[in-house]
C-alpha cells in the first residue's frame, strides 16, 4: 500500500467534469484506489463519491492505493490532481 | 393558526395580455407531485423496484451517449455530458438507491429523492465553495432525467393530479410542453405565472397560443407562493398578486371586465375583411399549432392559415409520427380549414422544442438542415402532406433555408416519393414556400424568389441571427428588438423582391402581430401578415381605420432611421397618437416594455 498527501491546485475545486477525469484515470489502473480528506475516506473509482468529498481549491487530501500498479497509479494520480486539470478543463 | 398572508406583488414579463383571478394550483419544484409509495409485497416488489432503476440508468446512459455521438458537441459540453453518464452508472450510487429501495421500502422514485437530498445537503454544507451550485446542479440533472425515466418519459404529465374544480392559476417555476398541453385542456385555468423567463421560446408560443393571461420570468414566485390561497395574473401589466386583499380584489375584476369589454369590441368587428380606407386588402393569417386551433383562429378573423408548425404532433405521439399519422392531421386541418388556404410549415426542431429527438440548439441543425439528414423522420411527413394535397389549398413552407440547393433537393424529394405514392397529380395542388429568416437567405433572396412560390419572413429567427443574440438571453435582451433598424430595411427589400418575382410574402413571427407596426406593413405595400389568432382583431381594426398612402408616409420618414431607440420612440408615439382607442394608455406601459 502507498499513499501521498496532494493539495489541490485546480482552482474551480473538484467539481463534475474534475471528477469524472480522476475517477477515469483511478479506473484505468487494477489496484483499489482511495481518497481521505478530513477522516473521511472514499472509492475514488467512484465520482459520486469524490464528488461528496468536497475538494475546494487549496485543499489537502490524502491519495491511497492498493494493488500490484500502485506506484504508476499513486504518480498518475498526484500528478493529476497537482497540475494536470486546468490543461484538460 | 398561520396567520392571514400579505399581499405580494411579484413583476414579470406579459406574455398574453389580460387579467386572470383564481385559485392558486402550484407545482412545486421540489417534486411532491411525484408518486412517493411504501412497498408492500415484501422482497418481491422492492426487487421489481430495483429492475425499474437499473431500466431507468440503461435508458438514461443510451440516451446520453447517442447525445454524445449524434450531435458534434465542442469538447467542454463533450466532457459534462460524459461525467453526468459516469455519475448516473457510478456503482456507488446504484448501491445507494437500491439499499434505500431495500431497507425503507420506497419505489424507486421516492429512492432517488431521498439519496439525491442526502447528497446535495451534504454538498450545501460546504462552507465557502464558490462553485457549489455547479455541482448541485450537476446533481440535479442527473435526478431528474432518472426520475423522467422512471416516470415514463411522455406519460410524465400523470403526475399532475387533483387540478382544482373552480377557477385557479397555475404557479410554477417552468412547464414542460407535454405538461402544458396536458394542463390547458383543463376548463377551469384561468392564468399562467412562471418564474422562468420569457424570450421567444416554444414554450411562450405555446403560452400565446393558449390565450390565457400570462405572466413569465415572476423571480421568487415559489417562494412567495407558499401557503397563498387566491392570485391574480395581470398580463396587461406584466405582475403577478399573490394573496390580493379584498380592495386589490375587486379592483382587479374591474379592469378584467374594462379589458374584456375592449378585446370583445374587437372581436366583434373580427370577421369583416381588412381593408383599408384607401381600399387595399391585406391577408390575415394564423399562426396555429393544432388542428383544434382552427375554428378559434376563424372566430378571431383570419383569412387563411399562414403557420402550422407540425413539431407538437412530436410531442402528442411521443415517438416519430408515420405517414398516416401526417395523413390524418393535414387531412383534418385542410378539411376545417377549407376553404382558407393553410401553410404548413416541415419539421423545425429547435434547441428550446421538445420532441423525441434530439437537434442541436439555436445554431445548426434545424429546420430542413434537420429534415434531410434525418429521412426516417422527414419522408413520411413528406408523403402524409402529399396524398393530403388534393384535399385543400396546401402550402408547404421549408423553414431554415440558406440555399437554392435545399429548394431543389426538396423538389426532388418530392417528386421521388409523390412517384412512389403515384400520385404526380398532387403536385400541381402544392404551393411551396421558403422560410426567410437566416442572414443568408436575405442575400440570395431574389434567387430563392424564382425557386419558390412564396415568401414568409421568420422574423423572430431573423431578429436572432441578424443581431447575434440568443433568443432565451434574459441579460442581452435590450439586443433582441425588432424595432432594429435593420429588420426594417430587411423587411423592405424582401418585399421589393418577393414584388418584382410576383411571389406572395407574408411577414411571420411576432412582429407580424405587433400592433405597431402594421401601419409600416401597409406603407410596405405588404398584403399578407400571418400572427397568433389573439392579435388579428387589434390589427384587423388598425387596418381598417388607416390608409396605406398614410403608412407610406410614416415608412419614409423612418426608413432613413439609425438608431433602435429613435425609430422605437418615433413609432411608439405616432401610433399612441392615431389610435388612441387601441393603445390605451392604461395598458401602454407594459405594451412599451414588451415591444423589444
């Protein structure tokens, strides 16, 4: 199991269509992917439940993944959620 | 206990003048019309309410994705489409809705509201989100297309039950077309508030066709019309009065019966033919969306019908029309119109109409773009209008031209499929028209004169694409003003094209209908103005009480006027001042703010 802290640098926050790109890209990999923010932790193979995670712009969330890809999976994620979005939205 | 309600006076837009006091029926925006059932049954019955939801997302997701696919969508509309089809599958929030079916006993409806208010109260809690209500939007759209799938998609309207037995209103924040036609059969609707804006809009057509006094874009109505028992819709102007004391009460039934006096005085004069002091006759049509609406548009005077537009025979059958249900309708409205002549006009799906097809919005896909790319949809209508050809005098109007090349390869269609029908015979029955409401077409307009049999301007689409506004744009709507003086000069020429051709030219659209510039039409040399049925007695009556040599006057002194606001102000005044008896200055403020 790995895991890594992320602040969120997408300034709209995780909103639908934020969502739907992380839970994609958690989608493409075998390994059991998790979002915890504030104790609360979440599929985040799920976009209903990043979306009920709340990720304002500036937050700080904890990106955990289980599985034989975690290390490609845990890069793609972080890197994701640190820059990739305002290129993609 | 809940003490006596204030009265609230709430503005809007008029959309059908006149004055309406009721009852108040509202539809909640918050759904407590939809069914909410406790399952008995046990096991058994939650499980079939669980088959239903997974139907529901099946149904729900293949329509998304042939949105998706049909239409080319730029890539942002692209990618929300897709998170709400990655939303609605998400396994978590199947999970969801089936454990609440399983556990609470509820049909699956009740269980999509419950899981879906659980996830936006969670989601408002969040402090200092500035992109919040995106997200609970997002929300909304995915429980609401579930709940239209669940509900049957056309039977929908069922949910609207227990409508009152006297007189009532009806409030709500917008109407579905299919709810609105279910609604206006009712006998005891008097009125329509909406808190949805008005524009140009299928729905305000609809609205205006109905003839009942209507308000739209009243902000806060359902908010303010909790707990109210009485209301009265003023469309002459344009508010609405949500508990009116007994004096606002008595007040109003007042001007109700000043103001239906004065419509009736009209109307009483409707029939007789519009000719003017000079001794010119102009043509008033009907613009209509029914077969039922024929024998009301005769009462109200008018000589033919210049505008049937055939989409809500969509939305009546729920599913594509086949060629007999085209056959019966035009066999119906040729044989009641008879012997008036009646236009009518080839699918035009817009993106504010209805239907069980998806087309694009204001820009694209539309009108006979539209019909021949989808010929499952159009040649049936194309042959259900052939074999009704002989029945009557048939014009059939393309809407959406913008080049010679649509008006021959519509001549081939039908030519093709009246071949088919054997029935070549019908052709020469047929008089074919083409839609002057697109830019281009207003350029190669002398060409298109030597290809059709007639004109009609769209002015509403044509006010839309000259000036580059939406036409629903509540911000930008000071744009949309057919007081432009460039409609004006459009207008012009298309009258000297349509002249020179010896082609007929009707003017469409609401500007047909205003009142205040009939008199330009006149001076136009214009002959035909087609309308919805409610403005043909005022314009019958200006018709007859001026002279076209007068309207070529007022034409010359403002067909060298610049500016909107002037030409507005110019023609405003001059007509108050000739008509006093129909610009009424008791009703002239509204009038004034509607003009644009």
């Amino acid at each position: 199991m790995r895991e890594h802290t992320v602040t969120l640098q997408y300034r709209k926050g995780i909103h639908a269509r934020a969502a739907s790109l992380f839970a994609k890209e958690a989608e493409r990999f075998s390994s059991k992917v998790e979002l915890e923010k504030n104790g609360v932790r979440i599929n985040a193979k799920s976009i209903t439940g990043i979306l009920m995670l709340k990720i304002p712009f500036g937050a700080t969330f904890k990106i955990i993944v289980n599985g034989p890809d975690e290390d490609e999976c845990l890069t793609t994620l972080v890197q994701l959620a640190e820059s990739r979005f305002e290129e993609e939205l | 206990m809940a003490p006596e309600k204030r009265p609230v006076l709430l503005p809007g837009e008029k959309i059908v003048e006149g004055i309406a006091i009721g009852k108040v029926f509202f539809i909640d925006k918050d759904f407590s019309l939809i069914p909410h059932l406790t399952l008995r049954g046990g096991q058994k019955a939650r499980e079939k309410e669980r088959r239903r939801l997974t139907a529901a997302v099946k149904k729900c997701e293949k329509e998304l994705v042939s949105i998706m696919e049909e239409r080319h969508l730029p890539k942002e509309a692209t990618s929300i489409l897709e998170a709400h089809r990655m939303m609605l599958v998400d396994p978590e929030l199947l999970r969801k809705i089936g454990e609440t079916i399983m556990d609470r006993a509820v049909n699956a409806e009740w269980a999509v509201l419950l899981v879906f208010d659980e996830m936006m109260a969670h989601l408002s809690s969040s402090d200092g989100d500035y992109y919040l209500r995106a997200k609970v939007a997002d929300l909304e759209v995915i429980r609401d297309k579930l709940l239209f799938s669940l509900l049957g998609g056309a039977g929908r309207t069922s949910y609207i039950k227990d409508l009152p037995t006297e007189d009532f209103v009806l409030c709500a924040h917008s109407l579905t077309l299919s709810d609105l036609s279910s609604l206006a059969k009712d006998p005891h609707l008097r009125g329509i508030a909406l808190e949805t804006p008005g524009g140009v809009s299928h729905l305000t057509i609809v609205l205006r066709s109905l003839g009942l006094p209507t308000v739209l874009g009243a902000d806060g109505l359902l908010t303010e019309v909790v707990g109210c028992d009485e209301a009265v819709v003023d469309g002459l102007a344009g508010r609405v009065v949500l508990s009116p004391s007994p004096a606002d009460k008595s007040a109003y039934l007042k001007k109700k019966q000043a103001y239906d006096d004065y419509f009736d005085r009209f109307l009483h004069n409707a029939g007789r033919p519009a000719l003017s002091r000079d001794g010119s006759m102009l043509h008033i049509g009907a613009n209509i969306e029914n077969v039922e609406d024929v024998e009301p548009s005769r009462r109200c005077g008018a000589d033919f019908i210049g505008l049937f537009r055939t989409e809500l025979m969509f939305l009546e059958k729920g599913d594509i029309p086949t060629e007999d249900d085209h056959y019966a309708v035009y066999y119906e409205m040729l044989h009641r119109a008879h012997p008036m002549e009646v236009t009518i006009r080839v699918f035009d799906f817009g993106g504010d109409k209805e239907g069980g097809i998806h087309a694009t919005g204001a820009m694209g896909l539309r009108g006979i773009r539209f019909c021949f790319l989808y010929p499952d949809v159009f040649l049936p209508q194309v042959r259900g209008l052939i074999r009704a050809a002989s029945l009557g005098n048939l014009r059939i109007l393309l809407p959406f031209v913008s080049a010679v090349d649509e008006i021959h390869e519509f001549k081939a269609i039908l030519k093709e499929q009246a071949k088919e029908l054997k029935l070549e015979k019908n052709l020469r029955h047929i008089k074919i028209g083409a839609m002057i409401e697109l830019p281009a077409a207003l350029f190669i307009a002398e060409m298109l004169s030597r290809e059709v049999d007639f004109f009609s301007i769209g002015t509403n689409d044509l006010v839309q694409y000259l000036m580059a506004v939406e036409r629903q744009d509540k911000a930008l709507s000071q744009y949309f003003s057919h007081f432009h003086p460039a409609v004006l000069r459009a207008l012009y020429n298309l009258h000297h094209i349509a002249k020179k051709a010896r082609i007929d030219l009707s003017v469409c659209g609401e500007m047909g209908g205003d009142p205040y510039f009939t008199l330009l039409f006149m001076g136009m040399g214009i002959h035909a103005l087609s309308m919805t049925p409610l403005a043909i007695p005022m314009v019958k009556n200006i018709i007859r009480s001026s002279s076209v040599e007068e309207g070529r006057a007022l034409l010359n002194r403002l067909l060298m006027t610049a500016s909107e606001m002037e030409l507005r102000e110019t023609l405003e005044k001059e007509m108050e001042q000739r008509y006093p008896d129909i610009f009424r200055k008791e009703w002239l403020d509204n009038l004034k703010k509607n003009g644009g």
